[in-house]
C-alpha cells in the first residue's frame, strides 16, 4: 500500500472510530438512563444495569455499522477536504475515480469486521444480557417462554400451548396428514421432552380417524409414552420467539430452508437475509452519493454540512431498505431485488458523475 493510501486509510479509520465511540456511548448513556426505572427491584443493582448496557453494545455497533461507517468516512474525506489535502492529491495525480476506490476499499474493510464481530460475538452476549437481566429481576430468562406456536413438520402440523424452556412443552396437539390431505391421526400429550430430534410426549390420548366421507369411525387409544421424530431443531424452536432481525444469519438461512422445504412463506426472512447480504453494496452507494458532496466544493464544503449529508443519506437508505422490504413482502415482489436494486441504481448514476467529475 502506498503512503498515500495508507495516509487516507489512517484518516478513514480515525474518524470511523470516534463516530463509534460517540455513537455507542450517546446509546449507552440513554438507555442506561432507562435502565435506572429498574434498579432496585429483586436483584437489579446498578451494576447488573452497567453490565447489561456494556454487553449490549456488540450488538448495537452490528446494527448500525452502515451509518457509522458512513458518517466516518464522510467526516475523514470532510477533514481532507478542508484542510486541502484532497486538492494537493488530485494536483499531484491522484484522481477523483482512485481516491473513491481507496475510500469504498476502506469503508469493506470496516464493515466487514463489523459483520464478522456482530455475527460470531454479539448474539451470544445479547442473550446472556438478556438472560443476566431477566434472572436479576426474578424473572424467567427470556430464552425461555410460556408462548406457543404452530409449526408445519411435513406432513404433520404440531400445536405446542406452552413452551416452557425450550425443551419442556405442555399441552401439545400433533395432527397427521396423509397424501390425499385427510386428517389420519391426532395425538394429544400433556407434556413432552424435545431434545432436538424427536418429541418424547407422555400422558398421551391418541385418535385414529377412518375416513368414508365422514368422520364415521374415531378410535381412541391411552399410551404413557409416545416418541414423535420431527425435523426441526432447538434453534428453529428458539428463533419463533424472536423477529428475524434478532436472529443470527445462519439460523435465518436454516429458517428459510425449514419453511421452503414445508411449502411455507418465507418472505419475511429472506428480506431480512438479503438485506443483510447486500449491506456492503449498500455502504459502497452510500459512500458514492457522500463523494458527490464532498468533490462538488472540495475546499468551501464545512464540515457541518458534511455531518448533515452523512446524516441524511444514512437515514435515507435505511427508509429506502425499509420501504423496499416492505413492498417485496405486499406485492410479492423478489427480495433480492427489492434489496439490490436501489443500491445498484445509485451506485451506477454516482459513477457515472463522479466519471464525468474526474474526467473535467
């Protein structure tokens, strides 16, 4: 790398790095603040509320490392600018096109390590936060949940009225289809043990219906134990309880794999995994609108107009991302290019000028 790159990288990163800093701690103090309602009650002390709000921030710097990451790199190309540094590089050659490149090279680079470290460490901490959290005030963890759900397993649909941790269920109704779509068995347990391959029911009523037209033949038979194989795991039981945007990325792929395989929609989780996918593209759009700005008045630019622009392109495009998931799942419209197509487009027009601008 030559001194030239390396000095704009250092500039980069310096500036990427205090808009995190002020970022998170902007959170941190605010929902800190929140958290004071809570201290007090059972066992929350305030530093169960300070260790809540530190292992929380992982997950907060993940969510937002788009527009952190634009905001840095618009104030570090700001700083250069008014300084006249950029000037003194385009007078020595270094065009418009390569300080761009070394910029989006710079800005992959951040948000890749933000995705690595959000992916691999921030779940984790979030749900021990959350489980530290609930266990101080006296209650469940939030991991586990008296909420039920209903759950398509091939050609069996399973009721579940209680999760009770995860691996304890009470009150479950399992109805058996067969080929034709009839209804061929209902077993209702009491309880059941879900170790993540099979359900180990007991206290079961089991109904045997002989269809003629009618339900003209119900059998019933009383079994302490009955073992029912499914083909969902812990993770997809998990993931039920939350919105995709909590989930890992890999337990949303497993989740779309789960609802495809079932002939169920999937809608939801793909646009969360798509937009998740094309978030450097994003970032690389962002940062081409913010060069526009920037190489239109290089030297009377301030940089609080450059704060307001980075701003403002970074709440626009999560809009954009936003509005564009929406419409993908009312109108049956692609998610990935509900998700691509806006970052292309801009990208595209950005490159265009910023062509143009390099070649004048």
């Amino acid at each position: 790398m030559k001194i030239r790159d390396r000095y704009i990288a250092k500039t980069l990163l310096t500036y990427t790095l205090v808009v995190l800093l002020v970022w998170l701690s902007i959170y941190s103090f605010f929902n800190f603040l929140a958290e004071l309602d809570s201290v007090g009650k059972e066992n929350y002390t305030i530093l169960e509320a300070f260790k809540y709000i530190v292992l929380q921030i992982p997950e907060v710097a993940y969510d937002q490392a788009s527009p952190i990451i634009l905001l840095g790199c618009v104030l570090g190309m700001g700083h250069l600018a008014t300084t006249g540094q950029l000037l003194i590089f385009r007078v020595a050659g270094f065009s418009i096109l390569k300080i761009t490149w070394v910029t989006i090279k710079n800005a992959i680079f951040f948000i890749l390590v933000l995705i690595i470290f959000g992916e691999l460490l921030a779940p984790t901490l979030t749900q021990y936060s959350e489980n530290s959290r609930s266990n101080a005030l006296g209650n469940k963890s939030l991991s586990l949940s008296q909420n039920g759900f209903w759950i398509r397993d091939g050609n069996n649909f399973i009721n579940v009225e209680n999760n009770i941790d995860g691996q304890l269920f009470s009150e479950i109704t399992v109805i058996e289809i067969n080929s034709s779509n009839e209804i061929e068995r209902l077993i209702k347990s009491k309880n059941a043990l879900f170790d993540g391959n099979s359900l180990d029911m007991s206290s079961n009523e089991i109904f045997t219906i002989n269809r003629s037209g009618n339900f003209d033949n119900i059998s019933l038979k009383e079994r302490n134990s009955y073992n029912k194989t499914v083909s969902f795991d812990r993770d997809l039981v998990d993931s039920l309880e939350k919105e995709p945007g909590d989930l890992t990325t890999w337990t949303i792929i497993k989740q779309i794999q789960f609802l495809s395989d079932n002939k169920l929609r999937s809608g939801v989780f793909e646009v969360e995994l798509y937009k998740r996918l094309v978030r450097p593209l994003t970032l690389i759009a962002m940062i081409l609108m913010a060069m526009l700005f920037i190489f239109g008045s290089t030297r009377d630019a301030t940089l609080g107009r450059k704060i307001f622009f980075g701003v403002a392109l970074g709440l626009s495009f999560e809009l954009i991302s936003r509005i564009g998931g929406a419409l993908a799942l009312s109108f049956n419209f692609s998610p990935l290019v509900s998700s691509i197509l806006p970052a292309i487009i801009v990208m595209v027009v950005s490159v265009t000028i910023l062509i143009k601008k390099s070649i004048s």
